[in-house]
C-alpha cells in the first residue's frame, strides 16, 4: 500500500465521520420539528427535503456516488425517470384522474 | 474457468462485472419501493381522514433504529475502508459491528410488532397499519438478507482474503453498497410512516 492510498484512505475516514454526525443531527431535526405541530403541507416538505439530504449524504459518500463511473449515472438516471413517473401517478388521481377513471 | 471481471475492470464500462450488477439490482430495488410508495401515496391522498403515524407508532423507538440502522452504515463503509488499508483484522470488528447494529435493528421491530399485534393492531385493521406492516416488513426482509450476506463474508467467506484479497474488497464493497441502500429506504420510511 502506498503513501498516497493510505493518505486517501485517511482522508475518506474522515469524511465518512463527519457524514455520520451530520447524518445524527438531521435526525434529531427530523424528530424535533415533527413535535412542532406544523400544518401538514409544511411537515411533509420539511421531512421530506430533510430525509432527501440524508439520503444524499448517504449514497453520495458512503455508496460513492460523488466519484463513480458514467454507467452507473446513466443507469440512475434512468432510474430516477421511472420513479418519478411512478411517484407522479397518484397526482393524477387527485388532479381530476379522468384517464384512469375512464 | 475463472468468473472474469472481479478485480479487473472492463474496458467498456469501466466498472468490474459485481459493480455494475449490484447497481442494476438496486436499481430493480428502487423500483420495488417506489411501488410502494407510490401506493402509499395513493392510497393516503384518497383516504377522507388519516392518522398521524405518531399517534399510532412509537417513535422514540424507531428514532432509535434509526440511530442504530446510520449507525451501521458507518461500521459498514469503515469495514471496506479497513480492507482497503490491508487490516483485517479491523475489517472482522467492523463487519461483525455491522451484523450486530443489524441485529439489534430486526429486536426492536420485533417488540415494536409484538406491541401492535397484542393490541389487535393487525395489517388488516385499516390501510394505515396494512401499509405500516407492508413497508417495514419488506425493509426488515431486506435488513435480513444483508445481514446473511454480511455474516458470510465475516465468517466463511474471508477465506478468499488470503488468495484474493482485491476480490474480496470488492465483494464486501458490494455487499456494503446493499447495506447503504437498506439504510437509505429508512431514512424515507421513517418520517413518511412515523413522523407525518
């Protein structure tokens, strides 16, 4: 092992720790503003946009996203596309839904 | 005949053949959940009344397996960042941190079911708890069967450090990509089904 792999390692050591504790204090964020009885519009974007900073942190540092190949952007953005349309379904259901209930 | 692309990349992709496949199984894993999300959605934007998941669910305990679940997504990368520096003997400590912390997870679910279902609150009591039952029963599945994997590759499976050890970080490096995106479906389960 070189110098530099070590050093590298090291480094990567590092963040992932900081990543861990930055990962706690967004959980204690999440449960505390729950306890403030916020209207449900605001809750849900406040858990949301919290859990999607957690997830980034997560598959961004500890799956290495922030440091992959062009395949596997490509296959997650593909990804992405299929969940977003499978996430956008309901809205059509509440948004008059006359397509599926025809 | 040799398995190719385990330690040498491909030309094409960049990637060996185990990378690029356990991110095409995620990808299929992300799908399965959104599914379910998107039901859960569905089902909840067309309810006339839905009950916070707070008044139902313990969420100091879940904040817990939470804490427990993050947890073991560090142990987990700390146990590949271990072999990468050629200890492995910190590698078994990790990883065996890693099948604990996992462990440790499925108890408290186990409590947490068996306080509901001695309630009579059943999956098929009202479309809340059937959904509560459906995500957390596939995600603790899923927490199960990284833990199976990860037991292997602490015990029977570390025999391949000594005559592949490239190999072998790779694989722990794949396993550990599961483990993460356990990790990540909760993070979303969490407040969607306890906090909201």
């Amino acid at each position: 092992m070189t110098s530099d792999h070590a050093a590298d390692i090291d480094r990567r050591v590092k963040i992932y720790i900081t990543v861990f504790v930055a990962l706690m204090a967004l959980t204690i964020i999440t449960v505390a503003v729950s306890y403030l009885d916020l209207p449900l519009p605001i809750a849900v974007t406040v858990a949301l946009l919290v859990a999607i900073v957690k997830g980034s942190l997560v598959a961004c540092y500890f799956m290495h996203l922030i440091s992959e190949k062009k395949v596997i952007y490509a296959v997650l953005a593909l990804t992405a596309l299929f969940f977003a349309a499978l996430l956008a379904l309901p809205i059509f259901t509440v948004n008059d839904g006359y397509w599926i209930h025809e | 005949m040799d398995i190719p692309y385990t330690v040498e990349v491909r030309r094409d992709t960049g990637l060996t053949n185990g990378k690029i496949g356990i991110w095409l199984f995620l990808a299929s894993e992300v799908m399965l959940f959104g599914a379910l999300f998107a039901s859960y959605i569905l089902i909840r934007t067309g309810a006339p009344s839905w009950p916070r998941g707070d008044t139902i669910l313990d969420v100091p305990l879940a904040t817990f397996n939470t804490i427990v679940l993050i947890s073991s997504s560090v142990t987990m990368v700390m146990a590949w960042a271990s072999l990468m520096r050629g200890r492995f003997g910190t590698f078994r400590i990790y990883m065996g941190a890693t099948i604990l912390l996992g462990f440790v997870f499925l108890v408290v679910k186990y409590f947490e079911y068996s306080h509901h279902l001695h309630l009579g609150e059943y999956p098929s009591t009202n479309n809340f708890l059937a959904i509560y039952y459906t995500l957390t029963g596939l995600h603790m599945l899923h927490v199960f069967g990284g833990m199976v994997v990860n037991a292997y590759f602490w015990g029977p499976g570390a025999k391949l450090w000594k005559t592949n050890p490239v190999w072998f970080t790779n694989r722990v490096e794949h396993s550990g990509l599961f483990w993460h995106f356990v990790d990540l479906v909760w993070i979303f389960l969490f407040p969607t089904l306890y906090l909201l």
